[in-house]
C-alpha cells in the first residue's frame, strides 16, 4: 500500500485549508466594521 502520495496529498489539502482560513481571517481583520 503507498501511504506517500496520499500522505502528501493529505498535507496538501491541510495547507491549502489552513492557507485559506488564515486569508479569510486577515480580511476580516482588516475589513471595517462599520463599513
């Protein structure tokens, strides 16, 4: 059983998550209220 590429696509997918997230949160942060 290769455990490597699905490993790393597992990585891959936590990234691109955590990369997403870390985007929104940043704009939300930086989006006034009271606009």
């Amino acid at each position: 059983m290769q455990s490597g590429p699905l490993l790393l696509h597992l990585l891959h997918a936590a990234l691109m998550a955590s990369s997403m997230m870390l985007t929104w949160q940043v704009y939300r942060l930086r989006k006034p209220k009271a606009e």
